[in-house]
C-alpha cells in the first residue's frame, strides 16, 4: 500500500444546525413545498440541448445559489467545511435505523453500519461522493439511512481517505479493503456475502466502478454496482462536459481542481483505475444500474460506460433523471425530483434482494 500521510478523521454524527442554517433549511424545505404550477411560474425554465426541462425547484435553487462561494476558491479544508454545511441544509429528514458508527477497519479505516427495522440478508457497501477531496460519512449520513430504510437493507458506509493528504491510488486501496472487510464481516452481520450492493455517487461510483473490476474473477462477487451519476473517464471529452462546464452543482473549474488534488501525475488520467471505461475487458463486472443527470457534465461518460458495459454482455439499466443535477442524492429535502430519484434506486435494490 502506498504510503501517504492519513487524512483528519471526521466525526461520524452529523453536526447540530446553527440558528444561520436552521434559518436556510426552513426557506428551501418552504421552496420544495410550493405548488408545482406556481412553482413553474417563478422558477426560470432551464432546458437542455436533449430537451430535458430542469425541475423547477432545482432551477430556483440554483438560480439562488448562482452568487454563492465557489468552494474551489478556496483549499480543501474550507471546501469540506462547504460541502458538510450544504449536506446538513439541503438533506432529508432521517429515518430512524439502528447505527453502529464505531465499525474500525483493518489499518485504522473507519465506516458505519446502519441497520433497517425490517430482517435484512443484503448488505450495500456505500462509497460517498466529493471528488475524492470533500465529503464524510457525517456529510452522508441521511443519504445512508434513505438507502437502509429504502431498500431494507444493511448499509456500510466507510470513510475512505481523501486527497491531497492520501491522492490516487488510496482511496481505490481503501474501497478494495473495505470489500474484503465487508465480504470477512457478513456471516457476523447475518448477511449472506454473495448479497452484497456496490453504490456510490461521484467519485464513489467511480471508486465501486473500479472496485468491481478489481475483484472481476474472485469467488465473491458483488451481486449488483450501483453508480449514481459517477466519473468514469478523467481522459475523455464529451459534449455534456461542454455543455455544462458551468453549472453551479458541479462546473467544469470544479472537475478540474478535485483532479488537480486527487492525482499526482497527469499521467494517471489514463490509468483504469482512474477511467475504467478504458479497460480493455469490462465482461467480469457485475450487473449494473447507472443513474444520470440530464444537466450534469458527468452524464455523457456515464451514458458511455453503460455502453461500454452492455457490449461486454454485462446486464444494465440506466435511469435518467432528466431534470436534476449532479449530487441530487444530497438534495432530498428541498427537491422532490431528487426524493424520487433516490427513491427509484432504493426501490431498484429492494426488488432484486427479494427476488434472489
């Protein structure tokens, strides 16, 4: 394993709301609950060059939040202090599910295990996103419990370590661990280790994407991939990136600053386990869902992969989600769009554990 100095631990609770952030979830939580027609009518109408229409809540809030600090002004540490803020603002309500936040990995890596209330025998191995710089299990802490108590299903969320403090490869060495963690840890937690859900957003479903790859051939297979609008191809152009090089939830001068901080040598942008999509043989992955936004600069990679996967004879199923942005999971409470969505996913793994 290379060798990199340990990025700060977060803390595994979510942190209290200060009365400025109560004051701002209380105003967008009001926003999502506006009728839809008078919605449409104060919100601006964003369309896209498919003709996907932005959801208007969505369309609202970034027209709002279009004046806001650009985190990656700033350095990594006040960008996460960003990114943990939006979290707590804009995120669902919790359902409550049992947490064990303590779970300590072999070499110090640390995950929570969140258990629904109905008997689960599956087990979501969660990767969060932020670029591979920002984002917690603290950050996401709703979006765990969303997937628990959707799916009815175990979820453990690791704490993988984040650049610049530990760049490429370590995040992809922590993701593979975490799976030999978990696959080691199954019959103590009742699950069955051939039931085991690869999800991610972002980097995290770059990071599953190229976890499952890794383990191609092994006895244990992931039994599903779940890749919520994830970076797949560091090297490649697409229109999408083009077309949304700036949009607020993620521009292009975003990308280009969490690549800067994830990988040492540019070089490595042709690495798969940067871009899996530039592995010659992707046949060994499991079956896949991939979730897109219509107005995020990732969905066109993301689009290609699930190509690139069904051509292999991989099974795939691509939800578009044409009128949200990148990282709606994160934005459950103030866009129903982004509830749905989220939903639609968590549904998508309840069906295939019960029917196994």
């Amino acid at each position: 394993m290379t060798a990199t100095e340990q990025a700060p631990v977060s803390d595994s609770a979510p942190t209290e709301l200060s009365m400025a952030e109560r004051f701002q979830r209380a105003a967008f939580t009001a926003l999502a609950a506006v009728p839809g027609g008078l919605l449409r009518r104060i919100a601006p109408r964003v369309v896209n060059a498919d003709g996907d229409v932005m959801a208007p809540e969505i369309a609202l809030l970034m027209s709002l939040s279009a004046n806001a600090p650009d985190f990656s002004d700033g350095t990594p540490e006040e960008a996460r202090a960003i990114m943990a803020t939006d979290c707590r603002v804009f995120a669902d309500d919790a359902p409550q599910v049992d947490v064990d936040p303590d779970i300590v990995l072999p070499g110090g890596l640390r995950a929570s295990l969140y258990r629904p209330a109905v008997q689960s025998n599956g087990l979501v191995l969660f990767l969060h996103g932020g670029g591979f710089v920002l984002g917690s299990r603290a950050d996401y802490d709703v979006p765990a419990r969303l997937i628990a108590a959707g799916a009815g299903v175990s979820v453990l969320s690791v704490e993988y370590r984040l650049a610049p403090e530990s760049p490429f490869p370590v995040p992809v060495e922590d993701a593979v661990q975490a799976w030999r963690f978990a696959v080691e840890q199954c019959s103590r937690w009742g699950v069955d280790a051939g039931r085991i859900v690869l999800l991610g957003d972002s980097a995290g479903g770059n990071l599953c994407a190229v976890l499952a790859n890794e383990v191609a051939g092994e006895d244990v297979q992931p039994l599903l991939q779940v890749l919520m609008y994830p970076v797949v191809d560091v090297a490649g152009e697409y229109p999408s990136r083009r077309e949304f090089a700036d949009n607020f939830a993620l521009s292009w001068k975003q990308i280009d600053w969490f690549t800067g901080h994830y990988l040492a040598d540019s070089d490595d942008r042709l690495d798969t386990r940067i871009s899996p999509i530039l592995a010659e043989d992707l046949s060994g992955a499991p079956p896949t869902l991939i979730t897109v936004a219509g107005f995020d600069p990732l969905r066109d990679e993301a689009l290609a992969y699930a190509e690139r996967l069904e051509h292999a004879g991989v099974p795939v199923r691509v939800f578009r989600e044409g009128g949200l942005v990148h990282g709606y999971i994160s934005m459950t409470r103030t866009s129903p769009a982004a509830r749905a969505a989220v939903d639609r996913v968590t549904g998508a793994i309840r069906t295939i554990l019960k029917g196994i």
